[in-house]
C-alpha cells in the first residue's frame, strides 16, 4: 500500500505541475479603415442599432417570412449543418474524457489439459489434468496531462467546433438570402412578362391599325412590314421570360424543400415587396464579430495555434499511472468471489522520445506553417467581407440613381401620353398617334421592373454582406 500512496503522491504533483505547450491564442491585430468606402467614409446610419436577426422581414413579405420558415425546416443542407454541428461537439467531449482514468473490465474462461509429461505417474485417471480457469479483472490506467498535449487537442477541437458553428449560421444566413432573391427574381420576371405581354398587345393593335391605314392608301409597306418586325420582336420575348420564370420557381421550391411536381402557394409580385430603408451599417471594426465567415476563419486559426502546442508536446515525455490489473481467478465461477484468489499490479511508467527520424520535429514545423496558412487565409477572408460590403454599398447606391432616373422616364412618358390624349380629344391629332406612345411608356415601364428588381436584390446582399446578426448556435441541436 505505501507504493499506493507514493504513486498517489506523485500523480497530484504532477498535475499541479502541468503546463500547456504552445502559444496562448490570441485576435491577429488588423488596421482597420474607419469606412468601407475610398476616403474613409463613417456609416451614415448610427451602427448600435443592430440589423434584425431576422432581416428578411424587412422586405415587407408574410408569404416571403413564411416560405424561409420552411426552408429552415426541410433544406437538407440545415440537416447536413446541424449533424455537423454535432459531430463537432461530439469530438470535443471525446478528447476531454482523456482527462479522466480509463478503466477497462473483462472476463475469460479457459479449458486447460496439463501435458502427460508432468502427469503424477502414481495417479490412473487422466482427467485430474483437465481443468477450467476462470479469470475476472478491471484495468485503471491515468495519463496526467504534464505538458498539455491532450490540453491542447481539447482546445484545437473547440475551436474547431466553433468553426463549425459559425458556419452552420452562415448557412442559415445564405440559405434565407437565396430564398430571398429568388422570390425578388420571380416577382421581377412576373412583372416584366405582364407588361410585356401589355407592350404586345399594345403593338397587335397598332399593326391592325396600319394595316386598315394601308387597305384605304393612307400608309406604305414599309411601315407595316416595320411594324410587323416590333411585334415579332416582342413575341420572341415572351418564351424566355416564361422560360426563366418556371425555372426560377423550380429553383424556389428546391430551396424551401420541396419536389419540382409540389405547389407553392405563394406568387410574388414587386408591389408586395418593400425596399428596406436605412439598413443599419456595421462599423467596420465590428464586422469582424458579426460576419459568420469570419468568425469561422478566426476559430481555424485558433484551431492551428493549438495544433502547434499539441505538435510541441508530443516531444516530451509521455507518463502512465494506474492500476494496470486488479482481479480475480479460480478453478470455479464460484471461486471468482472468494477474497483468497485476488491479484493485482500497480504500474507506473514513462515514454520518452529519443529518435524518430526527425518525425516530430517535422510535425512541429507543420504546424507552425498550418498556423501561418490559417492567419492568412483569415486576413483574405476580413478583405473579402470588407470587398462584399463596399461592393454592396456602391450597388446600392447606384440602384437608387437608377431607379429615380427610369421613374423620371415613366414619369415623361405618362406625362407625353397624357398630352396627346388631350390633343386628340380636341382634334389636333389622330388616335393611332397615341399607340407608340403607349409602348414608349410600357418599355419605361418593363425597365423600372428590372431596375426594382435589381435594386431589392442588391438590398439582400447588403444584409448578407453586413452578417445577418444571427448569433451563433454554440450548442448544437439535438437530432430526434
């Protein structure tokens, strides 16, 4: 029993004595511009008014709310994150259970025959020298972690887990963003083919009023034959818009989860879509805790520099303490319980590196380089998102130009349409003037609609780019 205690004794100061090997990680320092824009432009719109975790809603769309409520439930790349997530989880519980002694039991039955060589020659039944043995043991053995290699292994899995939580929500964040614009595509591609199958009509009639023109000697060939190639012209528009338009759908039911043959109640207009107004703008030097990706890039390299302590450690030497077998043995089952037949062995031992080749000092500089690769990636991935919101910012902003200047154009073709209604109402000119005017104010119209579209698009990616400030599910979801 003393060497019980000895090893006791020796074991708790070895644990007090234990230190990590490796780096502590810390946040890469970065220099920040104090805008996303050339100049250094601060957010207009004050940024401690945080962006709604549900940002979607502020496009103004139950069905749209509805329809990513639903793809959050039946995409199956939501089920893929979420196993993922607890896979992650999982291997992080596994390494920690390290900490702990590892006890292991078992039982064995053996049939023996003793050799006739060392038979009694005095003795005349054979079977004396056939016996059973039965053998019940447990093995405790404890590693303490002295120089935090299995620390370290916890830590790089933890991060990893979080890594993986990061991305789990920018799935999510994506996935709502998809969902998103192909409701703003769809509404778009309605409206465009609505007004052009308008803008047809408009030109059928116009070429049925030529051609009476033309019976009673008023116009040429040349002007029906011209009016003839604008009504091919936007009959070969239709198919692609309707083509385009099925497509999409497919696209929007696949997303929310469900087959091509399956109905989606839901079809989406521009006048049920609403621009969100006054996006909140993240300051740049919070970007780097709201962005999914870069929350997950930052976990990687967190992940590598505790791959560098794990690499470190495995040089040192390696300590095994414990029960290697207490147990039990006797003839008999019964003789299993009986206190005369126990035996046990208590171990201790130590594992040092003194040559591998060159093994272990190459997976050190592995690491080191992992490490690097990791806190560059992470650099390139901060310049991308910076990359996204500036990108989005500009597109923004050149939407709304855009759009008031094809508004200020439907707004001169009402007007001119108007005008000459008023003429031929009093005489000064003929109905058939009024046709090409319709259709200049209905192609006005068609690029509004394309215009509309793109700008609510370009909304989305501002929401995207600026995170989503969806928090991070650091726990993963149970599977049921």
């Amino acid at each position: 029993m003393r060497s019980t205690y000895l090893l006791t004794f020796s074991a708790v100061m070895l644990m007090s004595a234990c230190s990590m090997m490796g780096p502590d990680y810390k946040r890469p320092a970065l220099l920040l511009p104090e805008g996303y824009s050339e100049g250094g432009k601060k957010p207009e719109v004050a940024a401690d008014i945080a962006l709604k975790s549900e940002w979607w809603t502020l496009f103004g769309s139950e069905d749209l709310n509805q329809l990513i409520v639903q793809s959050f439930m039946h995409n199956p790349s939501i089920d893929a994150g979420q196993a993922a997530l607890r896979s992650a989880a999982e291997a992080v519980k596994a390494q920690e259970g390290l900490f702990s002694p590892q006890v292991n039991a078992g039982y064995s039955f053996q049939r023996n025959k003793t050799p006739d060589l060392f038979a009694n020659p005095l003795s005349t039944n054979s079977t004396q020298y056939i016996y059973n043995l039965h053998t019940a043991q447990v093995n405790v053995s404890y590693t303490p972690d002295v120089f935090g290699l299995n620390g370290r292994s916890v830590e790089s899995l933890e991060a990893q887990r979080k890594s993986q939580a990061h991305l789990f929500s920018a799935t999510r964040i994506t996935l709502a963003g998809n969902v998103t614009l192909a409701v703003i595509q769809e509404a778009s591609l309605r409206e465009q083919l609505q007004i052009t199958e308008s803008l047809l009509k408009t030109q059928v009639d116009y070429l049925e009023a030529l051609k009476k023109q033309r019976a009673a000697g008023f116009n040429t060939e040349g002007d029906v034959a011209a009016q003839e190639l604008a009504v091919a012209n936007t009959e070969a528009m239709i198919p692609p818009i309707q083509k385009a338009l099925q497509l999409q759908r497919d696209a929007l039911k696949t997303l929310v989860g469900v087959y091509g043959a399956d109905k989606i109640v839901a079809k989406f207009k521009l006048q049920d879509l609403s621009l969100p107004k006054d996006i909140p703008l993240t300051l740049p030097s919070q970007l780097l805790d709201k962005r999914p990706d870069i929350l997950a890039a930052e976990e990687s390299l967190h992940s590598a520099s505790a791959a560098i302590g794990v690499a470190e450690a495995a040089r040192y030497p390696q300590i095994t303490l414990g029960t290697n077998v207490i147990g039990q043995s006797g003839l008999t089952f019964g003789d299993l319980f009986k206190s005369v037949n126990s035996f046990w062995s208590l171990v201790g031992g130590m594992t040092v590196p003194v040559f591998d080749g060159g093994t272990l000092s190459a997976r050190q500089r592995q690491a080191l380089a992992n490490f690097d690769q990791a806190k560059a990636m992470y650099r390139q991935t901060v310049l991308n998102a910076f990359q996204n919101v500036s990108d989005a910012l500009a597109a923004a902003e050149a939407d709304a130009e855009a759009v008031k200047r094809q508004q200020r154009a439907v707004a001169a073709a009402e007007k001119s349409l108007e005008i000459a209604k008023r003429q031929v109402k009093v005489g000064d000119l003929g109905v058939l003037a009024l046709l090409p005017i319709e259709q200049n104010l209905l192609q006005a119209k068609l690029a509004v609609a394309q215009t509309k579209g793109m700008q609510l698009s370009d909304a989305v990616a501002l929401c995207q780019a600026l995170g989503g400030s969806w928090a991070d599910p650091i726990e993963p979801a149970k599977k049921s």
